[in-house]
C-alpha cells in the first residue's frame, strides 16, 4: 500500500479508517516495512528544488567570474541563497509533522471529517447521499469491537506506524543522490570537453571532483539543511524566526565551505593534482558519512511519538 501522505491525511476519517483497517489486516508488524510505503507529498516540490539548486549551485563552480577570489564569492553566494530558502521551507515540513503526531495522538471519531457531513449529504446535483460516518462506524464496531478500542488503535499503532514510515522513506541518501543528478551532468561536461583533448591526467582529476560533488558535497548541504531545520519550533516574533533561518544557512556555509576550499589549498601545498584531489575527495567522503550517520540518529529522535 502507498500512502501519500498530506496536510489533511490525519484529519479525515476515511484515511484514518483505511491505514487501521490495513493494520487489523496485516498483524505481522515485522513484514510491513515492505507492503507500506509512506511518502509526503511534499517530497515532490523538495526533488525539483534540490535539483534546481544543484544545477545553480554547479553553475557557479563552473563559471570563471574573473578570478578565483570572485568564483568563491559567487559560490558562497549561491549556496547561502540555497540553503536559507531550502532551510526555511524544512522548517514548515517539520512543524507540519509535529502537528500531525499531535492530531493523531489526540485523535477523536468526533472531531474527525467526513465529506459527506460537511455538504450536509447533498451532492453537486442537490440529491441526497448517504452518510459514510455511519457506514464507515458500523465496520468500526464490526472490526475493532467498539469506537474506544478504533480511536485507542490510531493513537497509539496508526501514529507510529505513520510517523515510522514517514521516517524511513523520506530523505533517504539514494534519493538525495538522485535529485542531485545535474552534478553529474555539469561535471561530465568538464570531463569529456578534457578527454576529448587527451588530457588524461586532468580527466581523472574531473572525474574525482564530480564525483566528491554528486555523492559527497550536495548531499552534505542538503544533510546539514535537514539537521539545522529539525528543530522546527515557530519564533513568536517573525522577525526571530527568519533570524533562526539566516543563523542556520550561515552555518552551513561556514561548514561547508571549508571542505570546498580545502582542495585549492592541498593543490598548492602538494604541488600534484591528482593526489590532493583524491585526499580532498576521502575527506569529503568521510564528511558526508559522519554527517549522513548523525542524521540517521536526529530524525529517528525527532521523529518519534512523544
Ligand atoms: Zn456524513
């Protein structure tokens, strides 16, 4: 079963009813992680973003601004813009999913909504309908014994079961890497225009920076994104809370930028290319694990019923 998931999924009694239902049906718990699959919508609009920002944020390492002080004002630039909108838009998803883990522990068959209830049973052609609270209330009785033991059930097994799910199949690394694909595009690009001319020892070069930007430094910023913006609590003051945004994208950026860096200064310090650039590409990598481990930690915390 795939569920997406959105802003209204845990206010409406036949969503509600139908993952409890699914539940009742598979007892086995240890074999849902296979049959369920809960994704949130929001994931769609995030792809595109991250994949846009990659494309903007690869941009501007390709382009030659006039020098190498103006090329790392353009980055900075760049990822900052990236980050603070990226950061800001997390912050949303997050306070979204602490109300939703609020409404499903508070759940009530009273307080949840049924179309049918709101248009008072009339459809668009003004003809009587029938009621499925009532319907959907009898099978209540049928399955779970009474309405108390359904709205005990989506308290406690649908809402872990939900933020659960939410927390395994969102922002997994496979998907940061694949909607960071223009990396791989952009730094293709640089390694053909070179094997092309028979610069082989430059291509192995281009080869290894592609690859420590596709695998390591995308997803780090959009890791180090996620880690700032899991703390979700809205600022009273708007001003505070913007504030809270800008804090968290220059953070990345101090982070970050760094390991960027890094490569030019091991370049002049070792005077070979290729051996500075596969040291900078571990230290990426070693980067990208560490923070890719932390994560795993924070969102398993974060998103647990509290
Ligand atoms: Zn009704």
């Amino acid at each position: 079963m795939l569920v997406l998931f959105e802003p209204t999924y845990t206010t409406r009694l036949w969503t509600i009813f139908e993952i409890a239902g699914f539940l009742k049906s598979h007892g086995d718990r240890a074999g849902l992680s296979s049959c369920l699959i809960i994704l949130p919508t929001f994931l769609g609009p995030t792809a595109v973003a991250i994949f846009l920002s990659a494309t903007m944020i690869n941009m501007s390492v390709v382009f030659d601004y006039g020098g190498r002080m103006q090329t790392i004002l353009a980055v900075t630039c760049v990822v900052f813009c990236v980050c603070a909108n990226g950061i800001h838009w997390l912050r949303g998803y997050f306070r979204w999913i602490d109300e939703c883990c609020s409404q499903l522990q508070n759940f009530s068959m009273e307080k949840a909504h049924s179309h049918c209830c709101k248009s008072n049973h009339v459809n668009e052609e003004g003809s009587q309908i029938m009621c499925d609270r009532k319907i959907i209330s009898e099978c209540i009785c049928l399955w779970f014994g009474s309405e108390e033991a359904f709205e005990s059930c989506v308290r406690s097994d649908v809402a872990t079961v939900l933020i659960e799910g939410l927390r395994r199949h969102t922002f997994t690394f496979r998907w940061l890497v694949a909607v960071s694909m223009p990396t791989s595009w952009v730094c293709g690009d640089l390694l053909v225009a070179r094997l092309r001319v028979g610069e082989f020892y430059f291509s192995a070069v281009a080869a290894i920076v592609a690859l420590a930007w596709w695998f390591g430094l995308i997803p780090l910023c959009a890791l180090l994104c996620l880690m700032v913006s899991s703390n979700p609590r809205q600022r009273k003051n708007q001003c505070m809370d913007h504030m809270v945004t800008v804090l968290g994208a220059s953070l990345v950026v101090v982070l970050v930028l760094p390991l960027y860096l890094i490569r030019i200064v091991l370049v002049n310090l070792m005077g070979d290319d290729l051996i500075a650039t596969c040291l900078w590409g571990l230290l990426v990598s070693l980067a990208t694990l560490l923070a890719w481990r932390v994560w795993a930690k924070w969102h398993l915390s974060h998103l647990s019923i509290r």
